[in-house]
C-alpha cells in the first residue's frame, strides 16, 4: 500500500484502531513531509526534525483511539506536533516568552476580514520565489513563522490554526495580519528590484 493508499484518513484511523500497521504508515507517509517542513519551520533547526518527527507520530499512534473526529485529523496531528516542537523548544530554554504571548488579547483586537487579499498573496504563491521566501519567514519571530506557515504552506484555514494553537479566531487573523505585514516588510527591497508593486 505504502505512498498510494487512497483510503481516507477516517478510514486509515479505523484500520489502524484494528491493528493494521500497513495503515499507520500510510498515514506517516501522507503526513511527513508536512510534519517535518512544520518542524523546521517552529525550530528553525534541522537538527530537531527527525526525531521530533518520530516523537509526534508515536503520539499519534499512541493516542489515535482518542480522536474524536470534532476536527479533522490534520488539525488533530499538527496540534499535536505544534505542542511537541513548543514543549522541545521550552526544554532547550529558548521558549519562556512564548505562551504568553499566544493569550487571549481580546481588548483592542481589530479583526482583519478574510477577504482581505494583498500583492502578498500573489508572491507566497509563486514557486520561484519559495526559497526566498522561506529564508525571509524563518527570519521572523517564532509567533509569525508559525502562523505563515501553517496558513501559506499547510494551507490551514484561520479556524483551523485557532484548533491547532486553541486561539480564538479573531486573534488569529489579527496575528496573520501581522505577521503578512513583516513579511512583506522584509519583501519590499526584493519587489522594488524585480520591479513590482506592493
């Protein structure tokens, strides 16, 4: 079965409660690369990604019973390996500022609507400039690169990260607004060479 697997995630989990092991690595090979690119995303190291990796699915086989399916497993397994990577990060004392700074701000909150698109968009979107970008995200503090990249390259929806950093939405969408605007910051000297408009 391997790679190409084409049941759904619902009914891998099922097989896998059952005892099949053919089915839990189909769902790591399904998942990895995105687990592993989230990793090195939140640690900027890639001396983390491996075996954090394997911590994250051992979690996740050990804990697939209690899946209740009010998300979807991709949220499940990435909230999963957002609390491994924090909680690794917390342990290497490079962590301590972090929480606090994921509370609830509801005071003073101005909520960015989702149909707010920018010339920010376009450029996450082309592959050519993927490498730069990436370079420009990892540069980012730890909130913003993780927030960017569960939204541009995991393609999580605003509730989505909310369930995988247990944030209300408002504050989501208040720090992805944020965080687009440093980043495009970074992005202005690049955009002017080539020529654009931001």
């Amino acid at each position: 079965m391997g790679e190409r697997d084409k049941r759904g995630d619902s009914e891998l989990i099922r097989a896998i409660i059952n005892g099949d092991r053919e089915a839990f690595e189909s769902l790591v090979l399904r998942y990895e690369k995105s687990v592993c690119n989230l990793i090195h995303s939140i640690t900027r190291d890639p001396s983390y990604v491996d075996d954090l990796a394997q911590e994250i699915f051992w979690k996740v086989y050990l804990n697939l019973k209690r899946f209740k399916g009010k998300s979807s497993f991709k949220t499940w397994l990435y909230r999963i390996a957002v609390n491994e990577c924090l909680k690794e990060l917390k342990q290497a004392a490079s962590f301590s500022k972090f929480k606090a700074r994921l509370k609830d701000e509801k005071n003073g909150l101005s909520l960015i609507p989702d149909s707010e698109k920018s010339d920010l968009d376009e450029i996450l979107l082309k592959s050519e400039e993927q490498a730069k970008i990436r370079e420009l995200v990892n540069s980012l503090p730890l909130l913003h690169r993780l927030i960017l990249s569960l939204h541009y390259y995991e393609g999580l929806s605003i509730k989505e990260i909310a369930q995988i950093l247990n944030c209300p939405s408002g504050t989501i969408r208040s720090r992805l607004h944020n965080a687009r605007n440093k980043l495009k910051e970074l992005l202005l000297p690049f955009i002017r060479e080539d020529g654009g408009n931001v």
